[in-house]
C-alpha cells in the first residue's frame, strides 16, 4: 500500500532512489544561479573589450573563425552558426584537426575566436605561436584574463562566474551559458551595425519557415480557382450550390470589373438560409459582409501573416495591381 509519501520518490535503476521534491527544487536552484550568472554579467562586461571586439570583427574581410574544444567546442560550432546566419561569414574549427593540417583554412584576411575558460586548453595552446606567426587578430572568450590564452589574444571577453551551477563546481554549466550569450552578444552587435534585417536573415534560412515568410509571396500559396466568384445579384438558391463545391468555405462577391464588393462565408449562408425562405428572391448582395481585408498579390507572405493578426481575421481576399479579385489567403497550416 503507497503512502503519500512516495510519491516523492524517484525509482531509478538499481533500487537506486532519490528525493523527487529535493530534485525539483535543486532544478528551480539551478535556474536562479543561472539567471544571476547573466545578471551579474550585464553589470560587469568589459564595454570596452568589447568595443574592440566588435570593430575588429567589422575589420574582418574574410571569416570569423571559432575554435573551441570539448563543451567549448559545442558552444563554439553554435556561436559560428549564430555569426553566419546573421551576415558574418564564419566557420568552426576542430583545433585537434587544425594543428593536423587544418590551419591550412585559415587565411590572412580571417580573424579568430578563440574559446577555453580555463586559458589553458592544451589543444588551443598550441595552436596560438602559428596564428601568431600568421598575424590573425585573435578574439578570446576565457575565465582568466592572465591566462596563456588571455595573454596572447587581442581582445579578451572574460567570463566572470564565481562558481559552475554543477554541485561539485567541475561539469561546465554557468560558463557554458554565459559564453554563449557573450558570442550571442556580439553577432546580434554586428548584425545591428551591419543593419542586417528579416529579409536578409531569411536568404540564409529558405527551408525554414522564416524564409517562406519572407520569401513567398501571396501569390505563391493563395487560393484561386477554388474560390467561387459570385455577382451582387446572385440568389441564396444558386449561391448555396457555388458555395457547396469550394473547398475554401467563403464566396467572394465581384462587380462587373471583377473586383471584390464583399463575402460571404458558410456561416453567413447558413444563417440567411435559417431567417428566409425566399432562397430564389434574397441575393448575395443583401447577405454578404462588407467588412474584409484586401492584399496585393505581390506582397510577401510575411505581410499576409500581420494583417491576419492585426485585422483579427481567418483569411484575406487577395487582388491584382488594378484590384481585380485573385485569390483568397488563409494561413499557411489552414491553406
């Protein structure tokens, strides 16, 4: 028979078993340590190390380079991938590979990053006398100012943790998490002063759904042929039986140049159906609502998404540059 009490215990292989209400509150104590660590940072980062930093990345005319070895290493292939999708071209660099034949990627036109928190990463170490003897600016990402790293680096960007969240103060977690924001820090910094905006992030990321946001236009996802198009004068009788073989769920009402004077969806019909029985005298014209929203064919997907959002509405009715009916826009997962 349970008790009340187990319910706060974890089974675990083993007969392994912890505190399950101790577990949660050192998770909740994992979060707060984290979110000092970036509080105490956002008061205490050197301005002006990183002012150099930035105006030496700006400097760059060929890529940045990062290197970063074990956790680091993770960090460092993330911090790449922020910098290049943003508009600095940059790639990772294994430095175990590198001092087997890949600092041969490196060029004088690169500058590097440079990641250990210790400044002491035996495999970094060993590559600073060549990037040295190449004349690369490096930029350092270290816990230790004084370090080998440190010292050799142009620009330092120190971590300052007082301690890892790890209960033991050995697996990297704070440092992890603030080497991450400070390599986020500066890309989002060179991505500002680049004035790189949406439409140039969206160029690096077509196969996300950012890039067909911005990319596609309205005219690429609409509705068209399986919108019914009905005159003003059109009776319930008839339009009951254009609305019933369109998949799109609202009728568009044209006048005689073909341009939208109002709609009407399912549910207006189904109304108007209850309140007459004149279904050969009531016309679309004395059912339909005039209220809706027009865009342009030519405006991107991205436009359609805020007018959605803003107007309040389920779709849009879509025209052509003379404003002749096109198509109907729904969002994307509705289309």
């Amino acid at each position: 028979m349970k008790t009340s009490s187990d319910t706060n215990v974890l089974e675990l292989p083993n007969t392994v078993k912890a505190d399950l209400t101790e577990t949660i509150n050192n998770i909740g104590a994992a979060f707060l340590k984290q979110g000092q660590a970036l509080e105490r940072l956002s008061q205490t980062f050197d301005e002006n190390a990183y002012r150099e930093a930035i105006r030496l990345s700006l400097n760059t005319h060929g890529h940045m380079i990062v290197i970063g070895m074990g956790k680091s290493g993770h960090v460092a292939r993330k911090i790449s991938a922020t910098l290049a999708s943003t508009g600095t071209p940059s790639f990772f660099l294994h430095p175990a590979e590198a001092s087997h034949g890949d600092l041969g990627m490196v060029t004088k036109d690169d500058s590097l990053l440079l990641i250990s928190y210790s400044g002491e990463t035996s495999e970094i170490i060993q590559l600073l006398p060549s990037l040295k003897a190449f004349g690369n600016k490096i930029i350092a990402i270290t816990g230790a100012k004084s370090s080998t790293l440190g010292r050799a680096a142009d620009v330092v960007l120190e971590i300052p943790i007082a301690e890892e969240v790890c209960p033991n103060n050995l697996v990297p977690t704070t440092s992890i998490v603030v080497t991450t924001v400070m390599g986020d820090a500066l890309a989002l910094s060179l991505m500002q002063l680049r004035q790189f905006h949406a439409k140039d992030f969206a160029r690096y990321h077509p196969g996300g759904s950012l890039g067909r946001r911005l990319l596609k236009k309205v005219e690429d996802v609409m509705l068209s042929n399986s919108v019914p198009t009905v005159p003003p004068t059109m009776v319930l009788l008839e339009l009951a039986a254009e609305m019933a073989g369109g998949p799109a769920g609202v009728a568009v009402v044209v006048d005689e140049q073909r341009k939208p004077v109002g709609i009407v969806t399912k549910g207006q019909l189904a109304v108007a159906l209850r309140v007459t029985r004149r279904i050969r005298e009531v016309s679309a014209s004395q059912c339909m609502s005039q209220d809706f929203s027009i865009i342009k064919r030519g405006q991107i997907v991205d436009d359609a998404e805020t007018m959605l959002r803003s107007d309040e509405v389920k779709f849009l009715v879509v025209v052509n540059e003379d404003g002749t009916f096109a198509g109907l826009y729904k969002h994307e997962e509705e289309a």
